[in-house]
C-alpha cells in the first residue's frame, strides 16, 4: 500500500468514523483539535487503525503525533515495518 493510498484510507475513516469536515483534514492541521479528541476517541482511534492496518498500537506512540502529517508517517512507517518483517 502507497503512501497516497493510506492517507486516503486514513482521511475517509475519519470522515466517517469521527464526523469530521473533509475540508478540516490538512497535513499541517493539529489532529486532536481538528477530531475534538478526548481520552475514549483515542481508543476508538487505535482500534480503527489496528483493524484497518493490522498492527498494535502503543499509547506512548501518539506522544509524538500532533498533526494528520504526523499521524500519516506514523501509520505509513507501521505499514512499511509490518511488510518487512
């Protein structure tokens, strides 16, 4: 799976998952503000990426995530882990 493709995954079950405008998803936007995301949606996150990407995910992993940018390089790094191993 391309980057592109992923992102696109990524953005449309967002889109239907957490309700958000599609015009609100940009890679320099903060995710947290743009998903209003409190401490249940970040679970309900982490169970949508493992079910649509299938690999773990650690809590300490979001440390680091704060805009869609870096969500994407995020799961497209797993992905591309998940294919090499």
């Amino acid at each position: 799976m391309n980057t592109a493709a992923i992102i696109e995954k990524i953005n449309g079950f967002l889109v239907e998952e957490f309700e958000v405008d599609p015009g609100k998803i940009s890679p320099e936007a903060n995710l947290r503000e743009t998903l209003e995301l409190d401490s249940l949606d970040y679970i309900d996150l982490v169970v949508v990426i493992e079910s649509n990407f299938g690999f773990k995910v650690k809590p300490e992993d979001f440390v680091s995530i704060v805009t869609f940018q870096n969500f994407y390089d995020y799961v497209t790094n797993r992905v591309a882990q998940k294919v090499t191993s």
